[in-house]
C-alpha cells in the first residue's frame, strides 16, 4: 500500500511540475504576442541580442545561486558581490601593476577574490554557526561600503578597449525574420561555459548528489557519510565565484567599474532560481529566464513604470512557491 501510495505521489508531482512548466511556457509566449503587437523594435534582430545580453548576466548569477539553495541556504551577497568585482577589475588594469593590470592578471585576480567571499561565508555559516540570510546580509552591506569607500564613491573609467570589447562581440549567427542577421552575443555564450560544467556536477557528479542530500536532511546526509562542511563550502565559493564572474562582464559591458551596480540583482537571482525550481537544469533551461528577461525588455520598449517590473516578478514567485508547495504536500 505505500509503495502505491509513493508512486501516485511521484505521478501527482511530476503532472504539477508538467502543469507549471505549461504554465510558464504560455506566460512568456502571451508576453511575446502582446510585445510583438504592441512594439515594433520587439521583434529586431538587435532587441532579440538585447534580450540575451540583459539575461546573461542574471542567469549566471541564478546558476550559482541555485548551489546554495539546494543546501537550504541563501546568499544575498550577489549582487554586491559583482559590483565590487566590477570596481576591482577596473582598479586593476587601470594601475600600472604589472601582470595583475593586464587582462588575464585582472581577471584571474577578481575571480580568486570571488574565492575568498565564497570561503567567507562559507565559514561564517560553517564553522561559526551564523544562518545565512545574515551572514550574506552583512557582507552585502560590508562590500557595498568597503567598494565606496576604496573608490570615495566614484567610478573608475575602463579605458582598455580589448577589454571591454568582447561584450559587444558575437560568436556564430544566422538570418533573422526582418531580412537582418542575427549573431548570437560573447556574453550568451558565458552562460553556457559556466551553465554545461554546472549541469554536469549537479546531475553527473558524486558531489552533486550530496548538495541534494544535504538539503534534503542535513543530519541524514552526515549519518551516511557525507562531508556537509565540505559540500557546503563548494556551494558557498560557486555562488561566490559565478558572482565574480558576473562582476567581470558587467565591467565589459558598461566600461566602468562602480560598486554600486548590480543593486537589486541578488533578488533576481534567487527569483530566478526559485522560478526555475532551484534545478540547474530549470534555472537554465526552462522559460523562467526569458520571462524575467521579457519582463525588463519590455517595460523598457513600451515605456512603463518600472516598479510593474517587480510586482510582476514578485507575482510569479508566489505562483511558483504555491506549485511547489502544493507538490511537495502530496509528497
């Protein structure tokens, strides 16, 4: 009788998982009919680049994320995490320091500092015990003032064009409807370097299963044998370093390094995740992204109060968080 019991909870599950996938598809496809009647630019070659620039960069962050959910965690940090990395990558190779001011030497400096954030909260949540809402709270607002405070709260212009040339390149491309060509942007294309190697140690790999495990049962997975305190580092330093990352081609991107950018981004981040089920493969391969990323696009092309931005995805959260819970009740 369990085992039958079991398996019309796994039917009930996967049917709701069916039925909010279903749900999200024909959210984003309604958005798109509307924007295509209600806009002309919607549909371009060059809006459509658009789209998966603006999105690139949240969806990198959502990947790393995703990690710490799993665990039962949260970092908060995100978002000021990669504006301060924006201003140390520009600090860098504007000061005459020798391989740490080239592109390779700043980049890889940036990521080891994303490393040590990581190792950082990690430790706070680890080993002193701190929940992480307020460990990652705090480092919030310590980065934000330790980023101000470095650069009196100005910007440092990047003046290195081959730098911040790569945002506006494209790798690959093909003819789009309006008779234009449209080539896929450099910054898409980071997200499938960080998103495959992310996927594979998620779904493939031993320590992926132990990032399940540990959310699951924190105290289970130790009684079987699983190193919580290490798992949970690698959580920690993935969102850390996919934050760095995001940090890196932000500074691409606008050609300044300012600490106060990616204000806000933390929560799209956990929206995202939790929009895509805290799975990797959601949080990269379902529609959750390109709704957001729709979401901003068009409040944009049609001049609306950016404020419906978050009320929107506010919205979609409680829709998302109400199938989850309602899958896990028949569990």
């Amino acid at each position: 009788m369990s085992d039958q019991n079991a398996s019309n909870a796994r039917r009930s599950g996967a049917g709701l998982n069916l039925l909010l996938g279903l749900t999200l598809l024909l959210l984003l496809m309604a958005m798109w009919f509307a924007l295509s009647i209600e806009t002309t630019t919607f549909w371009t070659s060059n809006n459509m680049a658009n789209l998966l620039r603006q999105g690139a960069m949240i969806a990198i962050l959502a990947i790393g994320e995703t990690f710490v959910i799993i665990t039962g965690g949260i970092d908060l940090s995100v978002g000021a995490v990669a504006g301060v990395i924006s201003m140390a990558v520009a600090w860098l190779l504007t000061h005459d320091l020798g391989f740490a001011s080239s592109i390779a030497g700043a980049i890889s400096i940036s990521l080891v500092i994303g490393v040590f954030i990581g190792l950082f909260h990690a430790f706070g949540v680890v080993q002193m015990g701190l929940p992480p809402f307020i460990m990652t709270l705090a480092t919030m607002y310590a980065l934000r003032g330790i980023g101000l405070l470095i650069t009196n709260g100005a910007t440092i212009s990047i003046t290195n064009d081959s730098f911040t040339g790569f945002s506006r390149a494209s790798f690959l491309g093909f003819p789009w409807t309006d008779g234009s060509w449209f080539a896929v942007p450099m910054l898409f294309w980071m997200v499938i370097v960080v998103a495959v190697p992310a996927y594979l140690l998620l779904s493939q790999s031993r320590w992926g299963r132990y990032l399940f495990a540990i959310g699951s049962n924190k105290e289970a997975a130790r009684l079987s044998g699983v190193n919580v305190k290490a798992v949970t580092y690698m959580a920690y330093i993935v969102s850390a370093f996919c934050a760095a990352f995001v940090g890196i081609l932000l500074a691409m991107r606008i050609g300044i390094g300012n600490p106060t950018q990616g204000d806000g981004w933390e929560l799209q981040a956990i929206a995202s995740s939790v929009i895509g089920g805290t799975s990797l493969f959601g949080a990269v391969g379902s529609v959750h992204g390109p709704i957001l990323t729709t979401i901003n696009n068009g409040a944009n092309l049609l001049n609306l109060n950016p404020f419906w931005q978050r009320i929107i995805t506010g919205l979609l959260i409680i829709l998302v968080v109400y199938f989850d819970t309602l899958r896990t009740r028949k569990r």
